[in-house]
C-alpha cells in the first residue's frame, strides 16, 4: 500500500497559483498567515492570563468572572455584526480589515499593559468586540464570493493549511517565553507581526457590494424551521469551539501541565490536523459533504469523552492530536456548506450575518451557562463531558436554503 507523503514545495506552488487565479484569495491566505504566526504564540495562554489577571484582582469567583467576560464580548460582537457587514458593503472590506487591524493590535497592546493599569479591561473589551464585529463579516462575505463552489473545499482547505503552517511553531515557542521570560515578553513578540499582517490588506480592492440586512430581519429567519435548525448547528459549533479554547487550556493549566508542555501539545495537534486539512479539503469537494460532517461530528464527540480522563502530559498529548484531526473532518465539510450556500443566497451579505449571529448567540448562552455553573462546580471534567453532545448539531444544517 502506498502511502501519500504531503510536499510542502507542492503546497506552496498551490497557493502561488491562486496568486494567479485570484489575487484576493492569495492576499487573505498571507494577511491571515502572518497574523496567525502572532496570535498562536498568545491563544493558547490568553484564557489563563486573563483568569490570573481576575484572581489576583481578588475576585472570590475568577473563573465565572472570566466566562462572563467572554459572554459579554460574543454579545456585543452579535449585536454588532450587522453594523460590520454594512461597512464592509459600504465602504469596502479592503479599508473595514485595515482599520480592524487596528483594535486588534490596541487588544493586545491593552492586555500587556493590563496588570499595571487593571481599568484598560474595559478597553480591552472594546477592542476585541470592534475588531471582530468590524473584520468577521467581510470576511466570509469575501471569502464566499471569491472561491468557486466546485473548488471551495479544497480553498478553504488551503487558507486552513496556511494558517496552520504559520502558527504550527507558535504555541512551543509562546509557551517558552511566557517560562523563562513571562506574558509582556510574549506580548512584546507577537505586536509586531500583528501590525505586519495588515499590510498586505492594503492590495485588496474593493470587493461587490450585497444589501446589508438589519438584526430583526435577520431573527426573523429563524421562524423557519430550517433556518432555525440552522441556527442551532451554527450556535452549537460555536459553543464548541468555544470550550476548546477557554474550557480546555484552564483544565489543563489547572492539573499542572506547565506552560511549555501545554505549547508542545497544542502544535502537535497542529501538525496533524494540517496533516487532515491536506487531505479533507479535497475530500470535500469530491464526496458528500453532509455524510463527512455527521461522521466527523461523532468522532469530534468521541475525543471530548476522551479529553475528560486526561490525567498527564502524555494522554492530553494523544487526545489533543485526535481532537484536532477530528475537529477538522467535522469543521472543514461544515464550512464549506455554508461557504456554498451563503454565496448563491438572494442576498449572500444576510446568510452571513444570520450565521454571525446565532454562532456568536451560541458562544454567549454556553459561556454564561459556565459561568453560573463554575460558581457551584470546579470540576471541569464534568464540564468537558457535557460538551462532547454540541458537534453533534451540526448536521442540522442539512436543509439549510439561505
């Protein structure tokens, strides 16, 4: 049996020729790219700094205090996603993303400064919220319309892999620094390549302008049953996604897994999940897309069971390799519906918003749950085991028409 071996050398060629197929594509995989090789260095631990940051603030329940910080940011974010949309159809997401470079660096630069000046929370808050509401749907919208249907798997599988690649090193050499040398170094290292990543953004030129869609229009929408169903698998993903990166980094920080060990976990799950995007992206385009999703979604459901008896370095290691390959063969065939699906909508702008909003509506109801929840139980394996039933939703985006 042979054995495919991935070429990196043949990855790039592959995006050199989207350069030449479709110069935005290209501009968002290296805008993406290098921000990604900032941010990697801090995601993984920016959970656990926040939460030393409320701990030492003398919060009797830091980590209540810290969900619902993140529940207040996701709100916000919803709310103003259809303020973002319409700027970005307005004004163009070539001059929206640039100016949401912006907050994106005063974020971090906030939360370096943030254990010497503790009233920047507020500003941090705000910063997050802008950045996201401002940068997100134009995104997708730019995404959605630059990629064709029979090739956008494999595209989004590309802006996947490139990522990846980029931040594959950035959890071990973020959990490094933050060992010897502490957090502001941390922040100190990746400010840069966050101002670097907006440059290329200056290349874009102004993509179609869609109508924007007001927020009550859009929650109307949900009075339909598939688009409700919809709502749900979107909402759930998002609760989902949200408990890998807040619930999962705490358990860990909290059965003492240092900081570096937590970075060589978090990019060996890297690696291989770029191992699974390679192949998934073509997959997806070639097979059905609904059945690689409900298998995916299992298997995703199946590692969180697992990630609950994680007791060492070494089984987080394993289970974290399996969740990222999983993760994968359940998000990739997901976003690609809806990817397909917003892009022949009436009105694309509308489906994304709707999306924008119930997956962040999603994140807002599960990280309020845990912050009620943590004030009672601080046993996060019970949590973990609560959050292997959300993929499972995701295949109710089946009947899905935007």
């Amino acid at each position: 049996m042979n054995i495919p071996v991935i070429s990196f050398t043949k990855a790039f060629s592959r995006l050199r020729s989207h350069y030449l197929r479709d110069r935005a594509l290209f501009i968002i995989y290296l805008s993406e790219a290098i921000k990604t090789s900032g941010i990697s260095m801090i995601s993984v631990f920016e959970t656990i700094y926040l939460y030393l940051y409320f701990q030492e603030r003398g919060f009797s329940h830091p980590i209540s205090v810290l969900f619902l910080f993140f529940a207040v940011f996701f709100l916000f974010f919803a709310l103003l996603s259809p303020l973002g949309a319409y700027l970005s159809a307005r004004f163009g997401f070539h001059k929206i993303s640039l100016i949401s470079s912006f907050f994106l660096f005063f974020y971090f630069l906030f939360l370096f400064l943030l254990p010497k000046h503790p009233w920047l929370l507020i500003p941090v808050l705000a910063s997050i919220i802008l950045r996201s509401a401002l940068f997100w749907p134009g995104f997708h919208l730019l995404f959605a319309t630059s990629s064709t249907k029979e090739k956008r798997g494999n595209a989004f599988g590309n802006l996947t892999i490139t990522t990846a690649i980029a931040s594959v090193g950035g959890p071990v050499l973020g959990g490094f620094i933050v060992t010897h040398f502490g957090y502001q170094t941390l922040f100190m290292f990746a400010l840069p390549l966050i101002v670097i990543s907006a440059t290329p953004l200056f290349l874009l030129k102004n993509a179609k302008t869609f109508a924007h869609e007001k927020m009550s229009k859009t929650l109307k929408r949900l009075k339909k049953k598939s688009e409700l169903q919809a709502g749900i698998a979107f909402a759930t993903s998002g609760a989902e996604d949200e408990a890998n990166l807040r619930l999962w980094p705490l358990f860990l920080f909290f059965i003492a897994i240092s900081y570096s060990t937590m970075g060589i976990i978090v990019s060996l799950a890297t690696a291989f999940s770029l191992i699974a995007t390679w192949y998934l992206g073509k997959l997806t385009d070639k097979k059905n897309r609904l059945k690689l999703l409900g298998f995916g979604s299992l298997i995703t459901s199946g590692t969180w069971i697992l990630r609950a008896g994680v007791a060492s370095p070494f089984f987080a290691g394993i289970t974290n390799i399996f969740y990222g390959i999983a993760r994968t063969g359940y998000g990739l065939p997901l976003t690609t519906i809806f990817y397909n699906r917003s892009a022949i909508a009436p009105n694309p702008l509308g489906a994304i918003v709707f999306r924008e909003i119930t997956i962040n509506f999603g994140k807002v109801a599960f990280l309020l749950f845990l912050s009620l929840i943590t004030i009672w139980i601080d046993d996060f394996r019970i949590l973990i085991l609560l959050t292997a039933i959300l993929p499972l939703f995701s295949v109710f985006i089946r009947n899905w028409r935007p």
